[in-house]
C-alpha cells in the first residue's frame, strides 16, 4: 500500500514515490481525512492518543461505517461509487484514491465537484483533505449554499472563537436564526419543511434542502441536534452493533447516551459476552419507561447451530426466499413446522421481555429484523477456517474446523427466513411493531450484499445496514 498523496500537483507525487509502503493506521494518520476528535466524540470512545483514534477506526470502526470526520459519510458514499463489491472498510481509501478525482460525493454536506473548481485545486488534490486543513481559516465554504464570508461577517463571534463557520452553523448556528448566506431564506425554508421557525425545527432547514435536491434520506444528513419526541432506548445482542452501540465496549452494565438520525436516546450497554446475562435484559425492561425501545434479538441462531452441515443432512422448502424450492440432493426433507419448534425456545425470552416493556410503562417497542447471511462460500470459509472461536465451536461439536464441511448458503438463508418469520411473530404476538429488512438490503437472491458486511466478520452486518434499519426503526411505520 502507499501514502495518499495530499500535498498538490507534482510535490504530490514526490511525497508518494519517497514514502513507499505503509500500513493502514499510518495511512488514516497521513491521509488528511482523519479527524480524531471528531471521531472519538461522535462515536463515543476515548483514546489517549491520535494514534490510538487512528488504529481503532483502522483495525474496527472502518469496518461499522464508522465516520472518520464530519464530512465523509461511508454509507452515502458507498451507495453511490457505483461498485458493489467496495465494502465500508475501503471506502474512504477509494474516495482518496479515485472517488474524489472522478466526482464521487463523500456526504452531503460536502460538494467536492464544486468545491474544486471554486478554489481551483490542482489535479493531485484531495478536495475533502484541502477543506480540512482550511475550513477554519474563515475562507473555504464544503457547499456553494453556504457563504463563508458571509457568515462571518454576521456573526463576528464565531470569526473571533476561530472555529469552522459551516460546522457551527450545521450544529448550532441554524437554532440561533443565522443566516447560511443572502441566497437561502432560513425561516423560509424552516416554515416550509416544517412548519416552524429554525429555532424550533427538528434538523437544520438546510440539510433538509439538501437532502430533497439530492434525493437522499432526510436522516442520512440528519443534524446532530436532537428530533423532539421521546429518547430511544437501543438493546440486544451482537446484531446491535450495527446499529450504532459502541463496539467492544469495557466497563459496567449501564446505558450510554447517543444521537442517531437527529434523535437523542441510550445504547444499554454489557461486556461482549456469548450471550447477554439476565440482567442485562432486567436493565432494559426498567429502562424502557417513557422511551422508544428498539430491539435487536439474537438473528444469529442459523449460524449458531447450523454452521456446520448437519448430519444427517437435510432440507426444507421455504416459500420466502427465491430459491426456496430447491432441494439438496441427497438431503432429507423435513417439515418447516419442525424447524419453528426447534428454534422456539430462543424466541420464549423474547416474549418475556416484551411483556416486562409494556408494564414498565415503554413509550413503543420496535423489533428490527436481523441481517441475512451473504452468499460467497468462499469468503465464508475464508474468515471462518482460521478463527479460534470457530475451532472451539467445531471441537465441541467433535468435528476437525480444516475438514468440516460448512453449510450451504442457501440452505441459511432459509432457516434465516424462518427465523424472521418467529420473530415477526413474536413481536407481534407482544405487542411490538417488528421492522424486516427492506429488500433494498438484500441481493435479488436475498442475500447481504458485499456493500452491508464486514471484512473480517461473515456472520454481521455493518453499519451502513444498521443505519438504514434504525432510520426506518425510529420512523413511525417505517417499513419499505
């Protein structure tokens, strides 16, 4: 690998040849796309050193979709740089190396196109990197809707704290009335969106502008500041990673607090363990007074009991999956009704708890569906073959992990479909709203497509799916 090239013209491509290769954290340290305060407080971690931000977003956060600074989005820039086969780890290293260069948009907020012919950068300039190492010196505006100058010559306050004027503006500046430039009427627009004056709004009238002309999801440029309405309370087992909870998280059973999509709630936190302790749901149901509850159960029970191929082999049809009549040849036949009785006794605490919800006085309880397995057998037994834990779990199946034969992909999807179905009907069943995954998710065979998993890890989804899920898990009725 090699360093980006940062610097601009011909001293770009000196810095390149002289550097040679590096590793992956000096790259993220190099790039000039790493912002580690920001990433360290929009994501709540703590880290001792710029380093130490730089090698967690390397080694884990890349892998959720974590954002490396305020104006690149991975999930936005995924979907749009056109190759299915990029996953949220390689995003911003594609952006640096080709994405920028060919126009690719890396968020919303910021109009690289734009923005390069405004400040007439040189062909080997990183259009984001320039902005960064600028956007306070009160001269470079990431939009053409945003007049810098303007800004600061209306509010000599945020020129005189020396801080970026758009970020202000993005965060706090809009709630206070002010002015993005003499072009964009903000109570306008605010009255227009939403009824409101800006200092009353739910997100900042011009994401929303934004988000409409782009024809993007309003959340995907959703505005930190909080949504009215009641705090969610985000709970469940590793499936919830995705969906924003701090990952490998180290310390007491509590909640922590966290913004998504504009709206303020708490992740209910528990060291990584197989599985979660009873208190731990205990938690959850006593926290669940006044909130949204949005819940993540389990999803991986395929995986779990049937990473292996059974013996003796056997097969199903399943009417949900596109494939679902192909039967394995050889396998044995069995009952669909005989799978739900088997995987029933992981859905019977589910139940309990959905109770234990609604008698502690839970605002709504949502039940988001569970990522479908990815179809590459060969990824699968990639990751799978090597890792310690699956060994153990092959030991204690008395199988030899180098020899044993792994599961067909389809034959999880089907059981991952009756799985979804038990838990439809189990949130259902408690009074819950379950919310499935959109078949925008899923490949055209059902599957999870390359874009929504992660590189080290077959059996999870990344964060660009669980972004997608709690937007539609925070929206009333939000099922595609």
């Amino acid at each position: 690998m090699v360093g980006m090239q940062v610097a601009e013209g011909k001293n770009a491509k000196a810095a390149k040849a002289k550097k040679g290769p590096v590793d992956m954290v000096e790259w993220v340290l190099e790039s000039g796309l790493f912002d580690a305060a920001f990433y360290a407080a929009h994501h709540g971690y703590s880290f001792g050193t710029e380093e130490e931000s730089a090698r967690h977003y390397a080694e884990e956060g890349s892998n959720f979709s974590c954002k490396p600074n305020l104006f690149f989005d991975p999930a936005y820039y995924l979907q749009r740089a056109g190759d299915v086969s990029l996953t949220a780890q390689q995003a911003l290293r594609h952006f640096a190396e080709r994405g920028d260069a060919t126009g690719v948009r890396p968020s919303p907020v910021f109009d690289n196109r734009w923005y390069r012919q405004a400040y007439r950068l040189a062909p080997g300039a990183n259009s984001l990197a320039h902005y960064l190492r600028h956007r306070r010196g009160g001269r470079h505006s990431p939009l053409p809707e945003f007049d810098v100058a303007y800004y600061l010559e209306h509010n000599p306050d945020v020129k005189a704290a020396g801080i970026d004027p758009f970020e202000h503006f993005l965060l706090t500046g809009y709630r206070e009335g002010r002015k993005p430039s003499t072009d964009f009427d903000l109570d306008y627009h605010s009255q227009l969106y939403f009824g409101v004056p800006p200092t009353r709004a739910p997100a900042n009238p011009l994401l929303e502008h934004l988000s409409r002309r782009l024809d993007v999801p309003a959340a995907a440029v959703a505005s930190p500041m909080a949504a009215p309405g009641p705090e969610f309370l985000l709970a469940g087992d590793s499936n919830y990673f995705a969906l924003g909870a701090p990952v490998k998280y180290q310390g007491a059973r509590g909640l922590i607090a966290g913004t998504v999509h504009g709206r303020r709630g708490h992740y209910v936190m528990e060291e990584n363990s197989a599985d979660r302790s009873p208190a731990y749901w205990d938690l959850v149901a006593e926290s669940s007074r006044g909130r949204d509850l949005i819940l993540s159960w389990r999803g991986n029970q395929h995986i779990t009991w049937f990473l292996f191929e059974p013996q003796p082999l056997f097969d199903f049809i399943e009417p949900a999956v596109r494939n679902g009549a192909a039967l394995r040849d050889g396998a044995v036949v069995v009952p669909r009704r005989l799978l739900k009785a088997f995987f029933q006794p992981s859905f019977e605490p589910l139940a309990v708890l959905l109770g234990n919800a609604r008698q502690n006085g839970a605002e709504s309880v949502t039940v988001v569906g569970t990522p479908p397995p990815r179809s590459d057998l060969a990824l699968f037994e990639k990751l799978i073959r090597p890792s310690p834990f699956w060994r153990q779990m092959a030991q204690g199946c008395g199988l030899d992990l180098d020899t044993a034969q792994l599961t067909r992909p389809l034959l999880l999807l089907k059981l991952w479909a009756v799985l979804q179905e038990m838990l439809a009907e189990t949130a259902v069943r408690g009074g819950a709203r379950f919310v499935p995954v959109p078949d925008s998710l899923r490949d055209p065979d059902g599957f999870l497509p390359g874009m929504y998993g992660l590189d080290t890890d077959f059996t999870h989804a990344n964060e660009a799916f669980g972004s997608r899920m709690m937007q539609l898990a925070l929206e009333p009725g939000g099922e595609e």
